[in-house]
C-alpha cells in the first residue's frame, strides 16, 4: 500500500484530519483512566471482609429508657436466637462489618509510647464470636470461657483492668511485629496493663474505611461481651440457605423478649454489603456509561467526516477507478487513512492518558496507571476507527469509474 | 438579518437530516451528562445557611494530651463538655450554642402502639434563633429552661404529624424514653444542605426530628450519636463515662454567631486566651493551636462534596469537549459541503462576515436544539439519581440558574464549535467553486 497519496490528502484537510485525531486522542486518554478507575472500584468492592458473609444474619434491637437487667436480657437474647431451627452460632457484638460505626483504639508496643503504632477496630463479643462470624484462626486460639468480662463489669465506675488478651489480624500481626511469632506478644491499647495475644485471624475488616486501605484490616477482638443496650448487635450464622426464615424468626424473637423492644435494623450481611458499597457501584456504572457513550460520539465522527471526504473525492475515486484500481485497492485506501489517523490520535492519547493520570494522583490520590492499559485503549480505538470506516470506505468503493467521465 | 439566516439555517439542517441529528445528539448528550454533574455538585456545594454564613462561626481547641503530639497538627474537631459548657456560660459571641446528636424512643400515649426511634439533637436555646429554624407553632426554649434542666422538646413537623396528626401540640407532653417532656414548639419543614451544624454522621442527611436541653439530656442519661474522639483513659469513677463533664473525650459541636464577619479575629483572640488559661491551670497540656472557620470554610476543610462527585464533573467535561470536537468536525464537513452555495452568495455581494454570521447562526441554533435534548436527558439523568435511595437523591432537582446555564452552556459551546468550520468557510475563493460548476 503506497501511504504517500494518503499523507499528501490528508495534509490539504489539515483541520478535519487534526479534530480526529484530538477526538480519538482524548477519548483514549478518558477510557484508558476510565478503564483504570472502574477496575480499581470493582477491586474495593470485591475485598473479603474474612466473615462467612453468605450465612449471617444481623438484628439491631433497642428497648425504651434504661434497662438494670440487660447483661441477663442479653442472654436470653442469645439462649432464644440459639434455639431458632437453622442457627448455627449466634453472638452479640459492639460493631459489624458494613455497618459504618465503629469503634477504635490506638495501638502501641509499649507504655510509654508518644505516638500510636497503629489504629484498630475493636470488636467486643462473646466467646462464641469468632465461630460466628466465621473467622478463620490462623495461628493461637480463641477465648476461653474464663477470660470474658461483662460490660457491665468493665464499665462501672472505678473498673479500670486492661483485658489480658487478644485476637488480632494478620494484618496487624505483620505491621506490628514484621517476621516475627505475635503470639504471647504484648500490646497497649485499651488502660495502661499490657495485652497478650493468643489467636490471629486470617482476616478481619474493620466497618468503615478510617485509616484507608492500608488499615483494612487492622482489626482486634478484645473478650469483653457486651449486652444489648451496647448497640444491640445480633449476628447470627445460619445453615447455607436459611437466612431468610432464620432472619424473621429471630426478628420475631428478639421483639417478644422483653416490654419493649424496637427492632432498628434487621438484613443479611449481603444487603449490608451491597447497601455499603452502593456509591463504588454507581461511580462504576457511570464511567461506564461514559466510556460507552465516548466510543459512540467518536464513531459518529469518524462516519461523518469519512462520509463527507467520500462524497467530496467521488470524483476522484472515479479516475483512479478508471485508470484501473481495484475495489479493494479503493477501500484499502479509506481503511490506511483512518489507521494512521487512528495511530496519530492513540499515540497523542496515550501521552494524555499518562498526563490524566497524573493529575489524578495528585488530586484523587489515585495509584498510577500500569502500562497495561495504554495498549487495550489504542487496541479498542483500532477496532472503533475501523469499525466506523467500513461504511463510508465501502460506499467509496462501490463508485463507479464511469464517474470520471461525467462532469458534475 | 438574524432571522433570515436563521432561516437559512433550518433549511440546511432539512437538506442534511442525518448529520444534523448527529450533531445534536452529540451535543445533546454532552450537555446532559455536563449538567446531571454539575447539579448534583451545584446542590452538594450550596450555601446551606445563606443569609449568615458569614457570621457563623465553629470554634475549634486542641484540649488533648501531649500524647500523639505532632506540631502543626489541626486542632480537634469537636470539643470537650467542659470546654463547650464553659464557652456557653462566658457568653462572648452574640448567640451561641453546643449540641450533640443522639436518639430517642419515643412511646405514645396510647396503650398498645409500639415506640419508635428517631434521632434527636441535645442543644441548647440559642440553637433556633441563630440558624433560624422556622417554626410551624411556638418556638425554642430560652436560656433559662436550659438552667433549669426543663423537660421540654422542640418537634420537627415530621414527628409532630406522627404524634399528634399535624395540630398544634405546644403545651402538649410527649414521652420521650422514661420521662414526660413539654412541647414547647414544633418546627416547619427545615432542610439545610448540607446538615452543616453537625458533619460527623450524615453530611445530607435531614435534620433531627426532637430538639431537647443539652442539660436536660444528660441528667436522663440519653443515648448519644456521633463521633467521639478520647485521648486517655475516662477517670474510674465518674458514673458518666466518657460523657462526663471531665472525661477527656471530644464530642460535642459548638457553634457561634457573631454580630459581623470582621469580629472574627476579636473572637479568635477570645479562644487562644481561653486556651492559655486552660494551659496555666494545668488542664490544656499543647501549644494554643485554635480555629475559628465559618460556615463555608468548615464545609470545605470537612471535605463535605465528596471526591467521586468532583470527579463526575470533570469526567463530564471531559465528555462534552470530545462531544463538541465532534461537533466542530461535523460542522466543518456540513458548511465546505455548501462551497457552492457560498461561493454563490460571495459572489452576489455577501461580504466574509455575513457568511461568517450565516455559519455562527446555524451553529448557534445547532446548539439551542442540543441544549433542549440536553435537558431532557440532564432531567432524565436526575431523575435515575434520584431512584437512588442514598441520602442526597430526593434533593437533586434542576433549579432556575442550572437550567439557564444549561442553554447559555450549549450555546456558547456549539458557537464556539462553529468558530474554526465558519471561519474556514468564510475564506473560500468565490472564483474557485463557481468555476468548478
């Protein structure tokens, strides 16, 4: 294919061949980070909070005015939430996954530390919670029986003993003690005592996004057993596909145990899920629309202009047909032109992409883009700039060479 | 002169239905995608308080321990009981009042009907006049019933439907928890955007539905919401907990309202002498590090409009200049198909600057049919928003300044669209296309 008539056309259409090529260079430059944005939300929305997030339930239930039996309400709570046909495990707890509220220490590897080592989510539960929720136990072992201490205890006045153990997240472990065995390590986090850990969980999320990504995971379980009035958060494990009759019947249970009850939240832990991560999903879908709407506004282009250079060259592709050029040689010619278009357009997209994304790291404290996505963009606005030529480049073929014998 | 080349304009667009259609809808979509962002930021970023925005004040003091301690740190965000209740009783700012989130149950009169939950907000009496709330019957309590720990309720228009069926319920009681409290006002419909007065929960959520004494609140021992930041352990033996007078525990939101925005540093000063004193008395242990922001101030530094919503603006921007590329690539392909037409009218006398009027004019009425798609489909785009159930939706409407700038926006943008093809067509040689023919 001889390019030299190509470029020589093209550089008597200066403009209209310089406003495709800006056209498909910033699309490219938007899709390419757009590519990149939606990637990064589907990620987020895809991190295992370390729960079996597709057996629990979650309850949040009140009472009116003070209550001077909750420790006890509470467990008749879990004695009834335990008898429901289907429940596997159920626990009270200050704070779940998805929730939004949350509660949080600072961490320190010794007393008399100025500036905290880290921040982690405190989860308080009963023995039974890290069946419950569906830890994964790594390395230790759980509570046992005898080292729970109500929240009643705990947080009447003058009480003020650090709890002697933990369970923490991998997570952590490595941040605190990097390569080193954390069990039997001590922490200072909640009073001036040290706290031992006996157990690390695989993972743990925490219930919101304090601390960013890097913080995910710092998570802590402390074996202080909160009653009702702390939140009022059930969460009960259920037989795989009982969620739903478990749900009502606990619901159902909860508000009959006791003169008052209000029910303020009941749902499985994936419509929390999906409730949580609402905003990721609406971002993603919108940039998506974006990138669909980009593709189609740029083919437009291209067929417009391809269209008229057809129309005003009738003339000229009829000589060339008379003077013995083929049909393919004629839609070859189109198809050349709107490549190195093309090519001209991804090349001075991708350097805008690059600029884009720097931009967003400075401001959206987005990661940089891998390189990855510079050839899938030009890869697609190939296929697009082909795909929209095809037309107006098949019509130019289809003139005839009597054309040229015609005068307009 | 205009309405002839508008005229002339809309003949085209008839002669080349299919192109037309492409640059409207090009357009039409880039405006509707720019303006669907552009009103959900417009709405987020509001003023939510416009006539004394400037003269709100929410003062800041940094009371932690020298614990964590990083010089040039912000201050933090909330402050201490004590430091509020202090501030309040020492009165320097024209109005002012302290206030923290909380719940309560609220249990009807009548036998049989189950209590319910809804949130309430524990302030104090300046609270009303100084965000002038607007009130449906009565009005707020003064700082004498504050003094008093009286048990009395100010109602949202909500609540006082659900409780008493809309009626004026002033002199009314209420049961709220374990105790009977006096309604002493109920509000009108009130939605400040965002809810500025208190940013550590819902930044759009709506305000609380029972407004009740700080004071009173604490002697029942209510529930409190919202953040709580403590930097030591809450002393033993205070049977408040963290919400004790002395607990070292940041949670309460102050807010004041001066007499004119030049006081500002008057008041500032106030705080960083309030702050030594605190510091000479041994129970401030940083550097004084006070601020004083103002309404719109407090909104940025708190970034309230979120990031993806910035984003969405830029990435519809980005959008729409793709959309008017095109535009300028069709426009151009659409006039030098008329060579022989201009070269014609240059011909009969029509001067460079008619014919660059002629194109302007048709890209302008381009434009004009854009903008009207477009705001079928910014209206379309609101309207699939506000199916959302998130907190913003149900207030994300097309507003009189976003639809006016919705046209001017198309307009201007398809003008300036119009601009390089207009003037290239301005410059073709009458001579060459006549002979051609």
């Amino acid at each position: 294919m001889e390019l030299r008539p190509i470029l020589s056309t093209l550089r008597r259409h200066k403009t209209a061949s310089a406003l495709i090529v800006l056209e498909i260079a910033l699309s490219c430059a938007i899709i390419c980070n757009a590519l990149f944005l939606i990637s990064g939300r589907l990620e987020r929305m895809d991190r295992p909070s370390g729960m079996a997030e597709e057996e629990l339930v979650r309850v949040q239930v009140t009472g009116v005015g003070t209550d001077d039996n909750a420790t006890a309400r509470t467990e008749s709570d879990l004695a009834l939430l335990r008898a429901i046909p289907g429940v596997k495990s159920a626990s009270i707890v200050n704070q779940v996954v998805y929730d939004g509220s949350s509660w949080n220490s600072g961490v320190n590897l010794s007393p008399d530390q100025t500036h905290i080592t880290l921040s982690a989510s405190i989860y308080l539960g009963d023995a039974k919670l890290p069946e419950t929720m569906g830890l994964k136990l790594v390395a230790g072992r759980t509570f046992n029986p005898d080292e729970m201490v109500k929240w009643a205890v705990a947080n009447s006045p003058g009480y003020d003993a650090a709890p002697p153990v933990a369970i923490i997240t991998t997570d952590m472990a490595k941040k605190l003690w990097p390569g080193e065995d954390p069990i039997g390590k001590t922490l200072y986090s909640w009073g001036d005592a040290g706290t031992r850990v006996v157990g690390v969980v695989e993972q743990l999320a925490r219930p919101n996004e304090i601390g960013g990504a890097a913080a995910h995971y710092y998570s802590m379980l402390l074996p202080i057993e909160p009653d009702y009035t702390v939140g009022g958060r059930y969460l009960v494990r259920t037989e795989p596909g009982r969620r739903e009759e478990v749900l009502k019947a606990a619901v159902d249970v909860l508000q009959k145990n006791g003169p008052t009850r209000i029910i303020l939240n009941q749902g499985t832990l994936d419509q929390m899920r999906a409730a949580y991560y609402r905003q990721d999903r609406s971002m993603a879908w919108m940039l998506v629309i974006v990138c669909v709407a980009l593709l189609v506004v740029t083919a437009l282009g291209i067929v417009g202009l391809a269209s008229f250079w057809v129309q005003q060259r009738t003339k000229q592709i009829g000589v060339r047909r008379a003077l013995g050029a083929t049909r393919t040689q004629i839609l070859r010619y189109f198809q050349t032109e709107n490549f190195l278009l093309a090519t001209a357009g991804i090349v001075l997209g991708m350097m805008m992409a690059y600029g884009l994304n720097q931009v967003l790291m400075a401001k959206a404290e987005l990661p940089r883009l891998p390189a990855l996505y510079l050839p899938v963009g030009a890869l697609v606005l190939w296929l697009l700039g082909q795909l929209s030529v095809l037309g107006p480049a098949r019509r130019a073929a289809a003139v005839p060479p009597a054309v040229a014998t015609r005068s307009v | 002169m205009f309405a002839y080349y508008f005229d002339l304009a809309l003949r085209s667009f008839r002669r080349n239905k299919v192109l037309t259609a492409l640059m409207v809808l090009a357009i039409a979509l880039g405006i509707g995608a720019s303006m669907t962002t552009l009103t959900v930021f417009h709405v987020l970023s509001g003023d939510p308080i416009p006539t004394k925005s400037d003269r709100l004040f929410y003062p800041q003091l940094d009371p932690a321990t020298m614990n964590g301690y990083t010089p040039g740190e912000e201050p933090e965000e909330q402050m201490t009981r004590y430091d509020a209740e202090e501030l309040l009783r020492q009165k320097r700012a024209m109005r002012q009042a302290m206030m923290t989130g909380g719940s309560v149950a609220v249990v009807p009169e009548k036998a049989g009907l189950t209590p319910f939950y809804v949130d309430a907000r524990y302030t104090s009496a300046d609270f009303f006049p100084m965000f002038e709330t607007p009130f449906l019957f009565g009005g707020g309590w003064s700082a004498a019933e504050d003094a008093r720990h009286d048990r009395v309720v100010v109602l949202s228009k909500e609540l006082n439907e659900r409780v008493f069926a809309g009626g004026n319920s002033v002199g009314r009681s209420i049961r709220l928890g374990d105790a009977e409290f006096r309604v002493v006002g109920v509000l009108d419909a009130w939605r400040p955007v965002p809810k500025f007065y208190d940013l550590t929960s819902q930044n759009f959520g709506v305000p609380e539905q029972a407004f009740l004494p700080f004071s009173t609140s604490r002697d029942l021992r209510m529930e409190r919401n919202g953040s709580m930041n403590c930097w030591a352990n809450i002393g033993g033996d205070d049977p408040e907990g963290n919400t004790g007078v002395n607990a070292p525990c940041a949670w309460i939101q102050y807010w004041v309202e001066l007499e004119s925005p030049a006081q500002a540093k008057e008041y500032l000063q106030y705080l960083r002498d309030y702050s030594e004193q605190q510091r000479a008395s041994g129970r401030f242990e940083r550097p004084t590090n006070v601020r004083l922001r103002n309404v719109m101030e407090w909104l940025a530094f708190q970034e309230v409009v979120p990031r993806d919503v910035r984003m969405q603006v830029w990435l519809a921007f980005g959008f729409l200049l793709v959309c008017l590329l095109n535009t300028v690539g069709l426009l151009l392909a659409k006039f030098l198909r008329r060579a022989n037409e201009i070269g014609v009218r240059r011909a009969l006398g029509a001067s460079r600057r008619a014919i660059f009027a002629q194109c302007l004019v048709e890209a302008g009425t381009v434009g004009l049919a854009g903008g009207v798609l477009g705001l079928g489909l910014a209206w379309l785009g609101l309207w699939a928003l506000r199916q959302q159930s998130s907190g913003v939706a149900d207030i994300l409407h097309l507003d009189l300044p976003m639809l006016a700038t919705t046209f001017v926006l198309s307009v201007v943008a398809s003008m300036l669209a119009g601009l390089v093809p207009a003037w290239q067509a301005c410059q073709l040689a009458p001579a060459m296309q006549l002979k051609s023919q």
